[in-house]
C-alpha cells in the first residue's frame, strides 16, 4: 500500500521536535515524573499557536492526529494544565535559542532589516474601545528580519516607549555574525548605531532624517534597490499580526514577552517547509 504524503502540519512537527531536541534536556529535572519530554512539551505549545488556538482546541484536535502523535511519541495526552505549567516553567532564554536555531533551516543572505510595531496587551474591538472610551496599552516589538528569506532573526520587546534609536544597538550586538547589510528606516538615524553596526563589520543602511540640503544628497545616494527590501520587515510584521492575532493572550508581561518569541519560532519553521 502506498505511504500518504506528508501534510504541511507534519513536516512541521517533525521540524520543530529536531530543533527542540538540539535546544532542550528530555527533562527538566530529574525529579519530574518522566511522563512527558520537554522537547515534546515545546513543539505542543508551536503547534497551539501555530493553529492559533486554545490548550483544550488542541488537545481536542490531537485526539483525531494519530501520525502527529507517532511523530512526538505521545501514547497519551497531557492536560490542558499541564501544557501551562510547562509554558510557564521555559525561560525566554530557551525560546531565544530555538529562534535562533531556527534560522539555520533558510538560506539566509545577510540582508536584514529592522522594524517595529504595536501589539495590544488585550483584546478588545476598535467599537468597544471607542465607545468606553478605553486605551489599550500595547508591548513595542522590534524584529530583525532577513530580507530574502523573511527569516526572524531576533526580537526585541518592550513595555516602554523606548526610541527605536536605543533598541537598535541590542539586537547589532547579539546577532553581528548575521548580519551584513542593516536596513532601517529614519527612526533608526543615529551616528551611534552607524559607528557599533561597522565595528561589528555591518554595513549600515539607514536613512537619514533630512533637516539639511546634505543629508538628502546622502538620502539621494542610498541604493533605492537594496534599501527598497527593509520592506520585507513590515511584511513580517504584518503576517504575524495577520496569522496570530495583533493582540497577545497572556496577562503577564513575562507570559507576554514568550509568546511573542514563539510566534517568531513558529513563523521560520513554517518558513522554511
């Protein structure tokens, strides 16, 4: 009889195990009680955001995946609690370095660019909002992104109002061996950054805010075409936003800030099946 295709969900199981496998122990400690993996733990929690869905919406669906259970070695499912107390239990720094992993799946060209944009800490209707009268605070995202490939390389989030200008210089530092070509916009124009990025041996690209007749004949001689691909930032942005939602479900920041980053995973393993 002849094997079924693989879907696009079980390529990527089967990718996101691989790197959660290369990432984290099969345990956390060696006190838990061996029941289920953490690396099956990670690739669970891409798949409910991959699906854009709640802990029990998974479950619910696992029920009826039995190729996706063979694939994690599953004989039985967690609870919906379970699979919370595992997402509160892995630090940040473990979601950073799958993301980073991550990258390795797509040919990426040194291209990056760099973006910001607002996700809402709530969900709440634009009408409801404008009728109670209500401000939504909202977390600032800034990626990094390759321009060919749209591969995240790298978030940043904040709580605060901080200027693109002193985000910046965070991600040049602990992505340099990534990036050969930096891409930004005029809120990006700062001598600082301009000076770390070609320490780092970046070649930055970044418009400068025109105040005299010089800086638009500087302007004038950026390359329209490879500066045209910042673009590629604001498309990243929107697919997530458009795929996942423009708003995260936690209510605590840490919880937040996460969710955001395994958003970012999820987006390059779709990426690269």
């Amino acid at each position: 009889m002849k094997a079924l295709p693989k879907s696009q969900i079980l390529r990527f199981t089967e990718k996101a195990i691989h790197l959660a496998r290369r990432a984290v122990s099969r345990y956390s400690s060696k006190f838990s009680k061996h029941r289920y993996t953490l690396p099956q733990h990670v690739v669970l929690l891409c798949l409910k955001v991959r699906k854009n869905t709640t802990y029990r919406g998974l479950l619910d669906e696992l029920i009826e995946m039995p190729r996706i259970r063979r694939v994690l070695g599953l004989t039985e499912l967690p609870t919906a609690s379970t699979l919370c107390k595992a997402f509160n239990r892995l630090d940040m720094a473990v979601w950073r370095i799958i993301l980073t992993l991550s990258v390795t799946l797509l040919p990426t060209s040194g291209v990056v660019g760099v973006d910001a944009s607002g996700f809402d800490r709530s969900h709440a209707s634009k009408h409801y909002t404008k009728r109670a009268e209500l401000t939504i605070q909202q977390l600032k995202v800034t990626l990094l992104v390759d321009a060919k490939v749209n591969a995240i390389l790298d978030l940043h989030v904040t709580t605060t109002r901080k200027h693109d200008s002193q985000i910046a210089p965070s991600l040049i530092k602990r992505n340099p061996e990534c990036i050969d070509i930096l891409l930004g916009d005029k809120g990006y124009d700062d001598q600082k950054i301009r000076r770390l990025a070609r320490q780092h041996e970046v070649r930055p690209l970044i418009k400068h805010r025109e105040f005299t007749s010089l800086h638009k004949a500087w302007n004038a001689r950026l390359d329209a075409d490879l500066y045209g691909q910042r673009s590629q930032s604001e498309t990243v942005n929107s697919t997530l936003k458009r795929k996942y939602g423009a708003f995260v479900r936690s209510r605590r920041w840490w919880k937040q800030f996460r969710e955001l980053a395994l958003r970012c995973l999820v987006h390059n393993i779709n990426r690269s099946l």
